[in-house]
C-alpha cells in the first residue's frame, strides 16, 4: 500500500539505503518550485547537527549500518525551472483577462528615473544592462564586451526601448573621457528646477544652449605624448566601447528615433561633448563613432543657427582628417529631414559666408566622391529657398562660377554606351545544294588512309561547321559510298552506316543528328550543324583551284582539273591551254608576238575577244588571262574561314551616350543627378522683376543664355538625366527668361 501513495514530500521521493560497499547518491531530478514562496521545503540541518560525531540515522532507511559510514558529507546542486505566476510576471496575466497592463512613463520629466526598477532575468541581454548600471568596474567591463558584440552581430534586434535607461547609461560612460582630457566629470541634471549655472552641469533634459562656452572654461589637462597607464587606457577602452556600441545600435531607424526623442536633451550634449573633443590620435576613433552616430539622429532633431549641435558640426567641415568632414557633410545634410514641422531646420537660414565658400570649394574635389556627393546634398536642400539663392548671389558669381561648375558635373562618372537599331538585316546565299567532288589529287591522298581516319578527311575536306544549315543522313551517307566504296571488297570496304553517322559527329563537335517528325506522317534524319562546301578543301585547309578553261571540242564544257595551290593553276593554264613555251625562269614564259593570230581567252566564257577574234599579241593575252587566276599564296599564308556570300548587307544605325550611373530601378542616382537638382532648384528660385541685374540683363538670362547650348547637348546624351534637364530646359524656355 506505501508503494501506492503518491510522494507528497522531497524526503519520501529519496532511493532506498544502497548496499553496503556503495556510497549513498541522493535524487537529483528536477523538482517544481514556486517563485511564491508559499510552499516551503524543509529546513536544512543544523550546524550542530551537519558536525555531529554521531551521525542520526535516517528513519526511512532500515538497512544503515553506522559502521560503514565514511564521515564524508555529499554536496550535490539542485536544478530549478522558473515558471511564470502571477507574482514575477504581472503583465503576462493581465493580458490573458483581457487587461492591458499599464506602463510607466519612464521618460517623462516628472518619473523619478534613480527609482526605475525592471524584472529581473539572467538573460545575458539583462546581465550585460544591469552591470553596466552597477558601476562595478568588472561587471562594467564584462558589461561592454558582450554589449559590444551583441551590437555588432544582433544590432537589428537589439532595440533600447526593451532595456530602458541602457542608452542613458552608455552616453553617460561615454562622457567620462572628459575625466580624462580635463579631469572634470560632467555632472547630469534632469531637474529644471535647479540651479545649472555650474560649468561641468549638463542640463539632460532639454540640452545645454551654452554648452560650447562650458567647454572653453574648462582647460585640457590631457599631455599631448602617447605615455599612458594602466588605469587610463582602461577608461578610455570603456568609453570607445560605450560610444561604438551607441554607434551600432542607433544604425538600427528604431533605435535612432528611439534615443532623439526619449534622450535628445543628453543626446545633443553627448554629441557635442565627443565631437569637440581635444585633436589627439587615441580620441579620433571616438569622434568618429560619435559623427556617426550624429548621421543617424539628427534627422530626428530640430535646430537653429544657436544649436551647439549644428555649430560644433560646421566646425568639423574645416578639419584637416577627411574621415570628419565626410561624416560631418552627412550630418548636417540630414538634419531634420524626418521632421514633419514647416521651420524645423532654420539653421540653414543664417550659414555663415566662409562656410558656404568652403561648401563651394568641396565641389570642385572631383577625385573625392564622398565629399563631392555630400557637398551636393547641402546645396540641394540651401538652394531650395529663394532668400538662400539671394544670399548666394552676394557671395558667388553665378553666371562664371558656380553653375558652369553644376553643368560641369552632369557627366561626372558617365560611361559610354550605344545603342543600335537595325534598318535592314543581312542576307547570305544559301547553302550549296550538292556535296563537291573528290579532285584525283584528294582522292589519291584519302585512298592512302585507313578507315575512320579517312572519313573524318573527307568530311573536313567537303563540309564545313554551320549552325543554321543541315543535311540529310541518306544523302551523306550516299555521297560517302559513292566516292570510297569499292564492289570488290566484301562492305565496299568502308564504314557501316551508324559507325558513320556516330563518326560525323566525333568530327564536327557542333554537329548532332536529329530526327524530324513531320509534316504528316513524314520522318526525317538529319545531320544539323554542317553545310557542304563549295569546293573541296586540301589537307590544310585551302580550297582546291578549279580550271575553268572551256574546252576546244566542247565549248560549253570546262576543264574542271583542280589544283591544290595557284602556282600549279597557272601552270596549267598557260602551258596546257595556251601552249606557252617555259623559259628557264620557273613560273614564265615566251611571249614572243606569234606568227598568226591564234591566241584567245576560253576561261568561264569570256567574251573579250568574242567580237574582235584570236590574236597575235602573245604578252596582251597572257595578262588578261592572268587577270582571271588567283594571285600567288604565300608560303606563311593562313588558312581561310569558309563563310556564305553576303547578298545582302546589315545596315545598322548607332547612337552613342555618355550615361550617368542609375539604380536597378533605372533611376538617376550620383553626383550628376544631385547636380541637375541644384540647377533646377536656382532656375526656380532666381530673382525675377524689378530686382538688380547682372551687366544690364536679369539674373535668368545672364546665368543660362550662355549655358543652354551645353545643356541641351547633355540631355542628348544622357539619357539618364532627361526627365530633369527636360524640366530645367522647360524653366530656362520660360517668357520672363528672354
């Protein structure tokens, strides 16, 4: 009956007494437990009792024997499982009734933020934020170093609005290098109820307006050598970590509206803090985490002429590290563009001459493209305002400088391209209609050859590779009988018809056989992927030369002996045909005038002396017989390529282009594109009526009249731009222009 009741306690779920040899192992199997505390287990022995000498016996092991017992206590750990109730998990239980749990605002300005308090876990998401609040410069330590990894490999899901105050936090630590270039640490006051006229307090709810004075009245103490200790390369490592883990997480759009609207007041002053830090080597990579960082949230932030934001940025465009002025360009370029109020960037409004100078001066850095680029970015959004355009005016000499420079910059990065459009396609002859024959010379060399070398010989010899052409199989296979098999050889002494047909296509590596099923119940076997030639071709690939000459007997028959080179061709001609006698000299002969007129031309049925008859003039004949004969071939000469006549020529009108780079959607990106947006912008916003002119024209006429020529020669050949220099040559052909 005991072995049925179930166990109601730990101690009745023990094993029973082991043997006597065997050291007892109690059970270590997970067991449930509540978080609420409301089932207790029982109470560990007493001190007294764990150091007794006489060990008690336990009543529910009636095998003990004292005697066996080693004296030695056996510690094993216990595993527990957290199970969520409705003590540690309030939230989750809410939402299961149909009750949304109502959150603290934990950045409104009233919200004791020093008493926040967030569940509890041992995630090390939760680990990493709460020893970095500790303090504990382990923990901080342990803290950075995983922040710092989970930022760089799970920056997309790691987000501040799930572990609130870290973004606090790391700006916070962050900010502590001033510890270590003045040995002042920035005291951060949330309360506007008190006093911040101290200098090293930060008003971190709104910002600091005066922020850049506070950093003038406090003296750099940081030595300008590179001798550091131990404790000081400590907390610089802590704060390039702090700054490059708020550098990757605010890559993240969530992440970045997250921290400008919950912390812009400690956001801006962060910023500022890091970007006008001292011009030393070891606090460069900071300052560039913290420009970054500025890239991706100032497009959330307002600002104004007086913003130290703004300010220490206009100051990084004069730097003498290209890596700041690119990161600064981008920043202020950004500034407030996800801002939906009319008047949140008036900033722009009052920029300073020399700074506007400096702008021009970074779009003339053609072998920069970031800083070009980003030069180009401000001039869009400044020319946007007809009072900037006026403010430009003062400054730049519109008609000379600053638009031809625009207009220079419409083919930056264009590559040539060309387009082509086909009037009249080519037409070539067809192939030949007969398989050539074997001249005796080729043949003589072919019956010298075993099988399947000679078939492969005679296949080059007669055909040649075509894509487009084919030929039957009954009709080749015939060609090959007729010429190579011999009746008084058992099989003709050549190949069998499917050793052939497999051997054509070992010869010809583009050649296949096919078999065509139609029209009808019609089947046809094909060879596709070769034509016959027209003329045998020799052993090295040249074609054979074929006399022409018509004979005496037979005036509608030629010659027809073939001749691999042209010297033997014109042997024959003007010895066989001619009966011209050979000088000693190979290759002439006796041109004597003869003795009656018995000298013609009989080559194709040429009609030169058709009418006037045979004559005496050896010399006159032979050099229009001569005419007919191919030139002599020399000894290196190069095989030629069996090609169709042209019947018919390709006529192919072509266009070339200077396009500009496009995306895949072919959209206009790139400096070009941002340079055509610039002109169209000052093309609106010019001044027009009863304004001051430029030498006696409005400001319209004298900036483009020169100009249009050279635009309109662009929008022919960029194609990538047409739509905006269309629009630009639409404004520039307005009334009030001319």
């Amino acid at each position: 009956m005991a072995s049925q009741t179930p166990r109601t306690s730990l101690r009745e779920g023990l094993r029973q007494a082991p043997k006597v040899n065997q050291p007892f192992i109690p059970d270590t199997a997970p067991v449930r437990r509540s978080h609420t505390h409301t089932n207790q287990s029982p109470p560990p022995p007493s001190m007294a009792d764990t150091h007794s000498n006489s060990p008690v016996p336990n009543s529910n092991t009636s095998h003990f024997q004292p005697e066996n017992w080693e004296g030695k206590e056996q510690k094993v750990p216990m595993n527990t499982r957290e199970v969520a109730t409705p003590g540690n998990r309030p939230g989750l239980f809410l939402s299961l009734h149909g009750k949304v749990a109502k959150q603290p605002d934990f950045y409104d300005p009233y919200f004791p933020l020093r008493y926040l308090e967030v569940p509890k876990s041992d995630h090390i998401y939760k680990r990493a934020h709460y020893g970095l609040q500790s303090g504990i410069a382990d923990e901080v330590d342990f803290a950075l170093y995983h922040l710092v990894q989970i930022s760089n490999q799970r920056w997309d899901k790691f987000k501040f609005e799930g572990f609130p105050l870290l973004a606090e936090t790391l700006m916070e630590k962050a900010i502590d290098v001033s510890l270590l270039c003045t040995g002042v640490k920035w005291e951060l006051q949330y309360d506007f109820r008190q006093s911040m006229e101290r200098v090293n307090v930060l008003n971190s709810l709104h910002g600091t307006r005066d922020l850049l004075q506070k950093i003038r009245k406090i003296p750099v103490t940081l030595p300008s050598d590179t001798l550091e200790t131990h404790e000081f390369n400590h907390r610089l490592r802590n704060v390039k970590e702090a700054t490059l883990v708020l550098r990757n997480m605010v890559l993240l759009r969530e992440n970045a509206f997250y921290v400008s609207r919950y912390a812009k007041g400690l956001l801006r002053d962060f910023l500022v803090l890091l970007i006008n830090l001292p011009n030393q080597p070891r606090l460069n990579e900071i300052k560039n985490d913290a420009l970054d960082i500025a890239e991706e949230v100032t497009r959330f932030m307002r600002t104004d002429p007086e913003d130290p934001l703004w300010i220490s940025l206009l100051d990084c465009l004069e730097s003498s590290d290209r890596a700041h002025v690119v990161r600064a360009l981008w920043a202020i370029t950004h500034f407030s563009t996800e801002v939906d109020e009319p008047e949140a960037n008036r900033a722009l409004e009052r920029m300073p001459k020399r700074t506007l100078q400096q702008l021009y001066f970074h779009t003339l850095l053609d072998l920069d493209k970031d800083i070009l680029s980003g030069a180009l970015d401000f001039w869009y959004q400044y020319t946007l305002s007809r009072e900037n355009i006026e403010i430009m005016l003062d400054i730049f000499d519109f008609p000379s400088v600053f638009a031809p420079r625009m207009i220079a910059l419409l083919t930056y990065e264009a590559r040539p391209s060309k387009k082509e459009t086909v009037l009249q396609e080519e037409k070539v002859a067809p192939a030949a209609s007969e398989i050539p024959r074997v001249p005796a010379e080729l043949l003589e060399d072919l019956m010298e050859l075993q099988e399947p070398e000679r078939s492969s010989r005679w296949l080059r010899c007669c055909f040649v590779e075509d894509a487009e052409c084919e030929i039957t199989q009954i009709a080749l296979w015939q060609a090959y009988q007729s010429r190579f098999a011999d009746p008084r050889v058992p099989g003709g002494g050549v190949l069998p018809a499917a050793e052939f047909i497999k051997n054509v296509s070992t010869t010809f590596t583009n050649a296949q056989a096919q078999v065509i099923n139609g029209p009808g119940a019609a089947t046809r076997f094909i060879i596709k992927g070769i034509r016959p030639l027209e003329t045998a071709y020799t052993f090295q690939g040249f074609p054979y030369l074929y006399c022409k000459w018509a004979d005496n007997l037979k005036p509608t028959k030629t010659c027809q002996r073939a001749f691999s080179t042209p010297t033997d061709l014109r042997n024959h001609v003007f010895g066989d045909h001619m009966e011209l006698k050979a000088t000693k000299t190979p290759g002439h002969y006796n041109l004597d005038q003869a003795e009656s007129p018995i000298h013609t031309c009989s080559w194709d049925n040429c009609t030169r002396f058709r009418s006037s008859g045979p004559s005496a003039n050896t010399a006159m004949v032979a050099g229009h017989v001569a005419s007919h004969l191919p030139e002599e071939r020399p000894d290196d000469a190069e095989a030629p390529v069996s090609k169709r006549a042209v019947l018919q020529e390709r006529i192919v009108r072509k266009w070339f282009y200077m396009d500009t780079p496009v995306n895949e959607r072919a959209e206009p990106i790139g400096v070009a594109y941002k340079a055509a947006l610039v002109l169209r912008n000052i093309a609106r916003n010019l001044p027009s009526g009863m304004v001051p002119k430029y030498n006696g024209l409005s400001w319209k006429k004298a900036v483009f009249l020169s100009h249009r020529p050279k635009i309109v020669e662009i929008w022919d050949r960029n194609r990538s731009l047409r739509k905006e220099l269309t629009e630009l040559i639409m404004i520039i052909e307005k009334e009030d222009y001319y």
